[in-house]
C-alpha cells in the first residue's frame, strides 16, 4: 500500500491546498489555495515546512485519518480544533503544536465551535502532483490536490518522506484573541452604482453567513443591497474578497475559488488582512463590514505579516508528552479553554 | 487617453478604460498587457485582460497601488511600446443534429434559415476579448447583429463540453461541462483547456477565430485524433 494517511472518513470537505495558483487568472484558471492562508502557513512552520506547502483544508466537519507510514509527524491549526488519537495511548492534542504518530494510529478531527476551517499538514509535505505550479485542489475543472477532488473515503493521502525528522514538537504561543472582530472593506470597485441607503446598509448593519456558502463564495442573508445604475455591467475580473451584488440585491463574497470574471457590481471588497477570518465563519455566523481606506489596507496587510513573521519566530519546543490524557480533559473541563490556534 | 484606476481591495488595481464591449477599447486593454508582460514592474503578481480594463493583482508587501498607478501613467504615456502578438485560430464546427439543440430556435427568433444562421456564424472573423468564467472560456465577438439574442430564460444545468454558444453580441465555447443560459448552436471536437500542454488554454486573450464547418463524421474522426493526441488546431500569426 502506498504510504500516506489513510481516509477512514472524509469529513465535510477536505481538500489539499497549498498557497495558489498564481498566474493563469487570465486564462480562465482560479487562484484556489488556502481560504486561511495565515492558518495553512503556521500549520506547516509547526510542522517543519516551508509555509508555502501543499496541506489538507479541512472545512466544517474533520476526517478519520489512519497513520499508513512509518511515523508522521503532523500539525493542525485553527481556533478551538484538536486531534483526537486512537490506538494505543489515546490522548487529545490540541491544535498549535505538533506531534509524531506512529503506524496504525487512527486521528479523529474536530473543530471547534470558534472556526470553519482547520489546517492539518505533515512534515515533508504531500506527494500530489503540481498543476500550473500548485498543489491546490480546484473541483469544478477537477485541477490539483487529490485526482481533483475533495478526499474520500478509502483514499491514502500520499507523504513525501516516511519518517519523522528526530526533533522536539513544537507550539504556537497563544495569540491575544481581538475583541472587534468586525471585517475591514475599502469601498469599490463599483459602489458608486449603488444607492446612498445599501451603501449604509453594509456598514452598518448586520449580516449572517447563508447556507449558500462554499470556497467559491458566501451569500450573505441580512438587507438588501439596491443598485442605483443597474446590475449588469460588462464584465471584468474580480479579486478575492470582493462582495457582489447580483441583481436579487443578496450580497455575496468571493472567496479562493471564485470565477477570475463576472458581470456584477462589486460594492466593495475585503481587505487581504482579514480574508482568513471569512473562511473561519461558520453557517448562521454574524458578519459587520467596517470601511477604511486603501493606504490604511496596504498598511494593514504589512502589519499582519509582520506580526505572522514574529508568531513564527515565537514558536517553542512542546513539552515532550504533550498530549492531554482523555480523562483530565474532561475531568477539568479544558476543552473549550484550548486555543493555541492562531487567530 | 484618460483611464480609471480603480481598487478592488489592497492586492487588485483595476485600469479602467471605458464601460463598453468594443474593440478599440479591447485593445488599448491588450497592449497595456503586453507592455506590463514584456517587462514586469516589482510587486506585480499577475493582470488579467477584460473586455474594458486590465485588472493588475499585486503583494502589498512589494508595491503599493500608489507606485503602480505612477509607474502604469509612465508606460500608457509610451510612444513606441512592443505590439502583442496574436494569432488566427480555424476551429472546426459541426452545426448539426445532436450538437446544435438550439439551432432550429435561433433561426425562429433571428427570422432566419437555420443555414443562414451557420453562414452568418461561420463567416465571421471573431476577436477574442478575453477568457473567463471557466479555465479556457472565450468570450468572442462580435456577432452579425443579425444574430443578437438575449440569453436564455432558462439556463441548462448541464451544457455539454465543446458546445459553440452564443448570447447578446458574443460566442463562445464551454471547455468544461457546466450549467450554462447562452444558445448552443454548434460544438467542436477540439480540446480547449489542457493542463498538461505548455499553454494549457488553446486561446490567449487577443487571437482570433474562424470557425469551419465540419460533418458529425469529420467530428468524429477529429475527437479521436484529439483524444490520441494527434491532431493540431490550424492557426497562423496575425496582428491584433
């Protein structure tokens, strides 16, 4: 059998993703890649990985992975996610550290009630082919990760080495959680074809994450947003992050695997900075837009990354049995106290 | 000369040159391509040609929309500037039975013969404007105004892969099976998007397209070729 991680169940979607696909937006071809790039990055850091690497995005609901290798050593990332570890020494590692697992150990993954999105990415990588220069699944032209497709089950994720580097684990100090945790827009490209009143709207109401939301976008359910010139424009390319508004008024952001062009005014779009937090929100998840300007946002993007540049730095041998015993767990209720994830 | 810049967010800088479908304006947009292509600023990470602007993709951690919006007046200001290469695509067409569902309607609501409507289409030297909506998607133009339609009122669910299209003032061809509202008068056995060939899409934003019309008997023998690898789609340089 090919070594790798065996699915015993596939989760919601898990796709593999690294950081995109860069360059062939003009022919068509989406950027895909991680919804949570800042989550992908410190998953494979912990893992040992250049942060660049192919992973597995892990959306909703976590797969059952069997170790089929010598040892992995795996890392996961996102708020409130863990592993939970079947086999000999049952034990729960909480997500933000990394840990090696031997063959025949069965890894259950669940979020957590703060997140969507979770990052589970092996040391040395995963053996799936480039397409146009990434690893990143796209479904709807079957490109990249796994055949093309999100995992399922009976599949074996396929591991560039078979055995763990010998070396310490490693942990993410718990970031501060922010209080505000409203997303950031610059206004445009097209709101000026919106009236004064959906212009408001966006700032200052609230809106839900629908049931119609998947890597390609999320419809939002909150007011309606009324167009002031129309809603058919000639098409043009559209950018991750940007909210448009099709005719039904029903705003919709765009998330890594959008169409590169469609004909809808887009009212405004999300900064680079806070695009993961779109993809840690769940179904039924409350939303509130703030504006700020386009120097401000360029300035932001720089400051996150620095703040990422030093979290990675930061990054800490883990206690050597770091595991946390079932029984304790539960025993002093730290299930929901756990967020080493990054945030 | 005077163009919008418009931000869609901190990492898309959108150069806008009109509002319309229109020629002239489809290549103002593709020379400024060819231009950032020939000898791309710092920071910009990819563009992306459209009927009426080209969307610059840059790292905020390498540029900022302020140095691009300069340094993009500098090159639109250029007299002599590399002219885009281009080239003219023949693109066999079968426009019959089974790969033509909607031919008989068009020709009804064109008040045309459903020969007619074949002539008119495969006459037509069409400009591709741009490609989008899936890998390798063409949005080409224009039609005869005698061929104007709107889109469907009904969508497909399912538009078979090959299928020749047509709506408003373009045609275009689904290189992937996908729900679709445009009029399908036709279909070509040719691959348009291939991830293993060198220019994975057959067509780059700029080129034009002829298409000829061919028997479900040449389709076949053509879809075998293609499928063995062993066939090659007629095309020849031109200027944009």
């Amino acid at each position: 059998m090919t070594p790798g991680l065996k699915v015993l169940a596939s989760g919601l979607h898990t796709t593999v993703q690294d950081l995109g696909r860069i360059g062939y937006q003009n022919i068509g071809v989406p950027v895909s890649g991680a919804l949570d790039n800042f989550g992908l990055r410190l998953a494979n850091a912990l893992a040992g990985n250049p942060q660049g690497m192919a992973a597995l995005e892990i959306l909703v609901s976590g797969p059952t992975l069997e170790i089929a290798t010598d040892t992995a050593r795996l890392a996961l990332t996102g708020t409130g996610a863990s592993l939970s570890i079947r086999g000999e020494t049952p034990r729960i590692v909480a997500a933000g550290q990394s840990v090696t697992l031997r063959r025949g150990e069965i890894i259950q993954i669940a979020l957590g009630p703060q997140s969507a999105c979770c990052y589970l990415a092996v040391e040395g990588g995963i053996a799936v082919p480039r397409v146009l220069g990434s690893a990143s699944t796209y479904v709807r032209a079957a490109l990249g990760g796994l055949n093309g497709r999100a995992l399922q089950r009976d599949d074996v994720v396929p591991l560039a080495i078979t055995c763990a580097s010998e070396r310490a684990e490693l942990r993410a100090p718990s970031p501060p959680v922010p209080a505000d945790q409203s997303i950031r827009v610059v206004l445009g490209p097209q709101h000026k074809y919106f009236r004064k009143e959906a212009l408001a709207a966006l700032l200052d109401a609230e809106f839900r994450v629908s049931k119609d939301a998947d890597r390609m976008g999320m419809r939002l359910d909150g007011p309606l947003l009324r167009h002031r010139r129309g809603w058919d424009i000639v098409s043009d390319a559209m950018a991750t992050g940007s909210i448009q508004v099709p005719g039904s008024g029903q705003p919709i952001v765009l998330l890594a695997d959008h169409q590169t062009t469609g004909g809808y005014p887009k009212i405004a779009t999300v900064i680079s900075a806070d695009l993961p937090l779109l993809g840690r929100r769940r179904l039924g998840d409350s939303l509130r837009f703030i504006s700020v300007e386009l120097e401000t946002a360029e300035e932001l993007c720089r400051k996150v990354e620095r703040e990422f540049t030093e979290l990675v730095a930061a990054l800490e041998p883990a206690p050597s049995d770091s595991g946390l015993d079932i029984g304790t767990l539960y025993g002093e209720n730290l299930i929901s106290g756990v967020t080493t994830g990054f945030e | 000369m005077k163009v919008r810049f418009l931000s869609a967010g901190d990492r898309a800088l959108v150069v806008e040159f009109g509002d319309r479908v229109d020629r002239a304006l489809s290549k103002r947009v593709l020379r400024l391509d060819a231009v950032i292509r020939s000898n791309p600023p710092i920071g910009i990470v990819e563009t992306v040609p459209t009927f009426r602007s080209l969307t610059v993709y840059y790292d905020p951690l390498l540029t900022s929309r302020a140095e691009l919006q300069r340094l993009i007046g500098v090159l639109l200001d250029l007299e002599e500037r590399p002219r885009p290469s281009a080239r003219l695509w023949h693109v066999p067409a079968c426009y019959e039975g089974e790969f033509a569902p909607d031919l008989e309607e068009v020709a009804r609501l064109t008040g045309l013969t459903p020969g007619e409507v074949v002539a008119l289409h495969s006459g037509t030297r069409f400009h591709i404007y741009m490609l989008g909506f899936l890998p390798g998607f063409p949005y080409m133009g224009d039609l005869p105004p005698q061929l104007a339609l709107p889109r469907r009122a009904d969508p497909r669910l399912r538009v078979p892969a090959g299928s020749i299209s047509i709506a408003t003032s373009l045609t275009a061809i689904y290189p992937y099976e996908s729900p679709g509202g445009w009029h399908l008068i036709g279909a070509t056995p040719i691959r348009m998007f291939d991830p293993e060939r060198l220019e994975p899409a057959l067509f780059s934003p700029g080129d034009a397209v002829a298409f000829q019309p061919i028997d479900p008997a040449a389709f076949a023998s053509i879809r075998r070729a293609v499928e063995n690898r062993n066939y090659e789609v007629e095309s020849a340089p031109v200027a944009i």
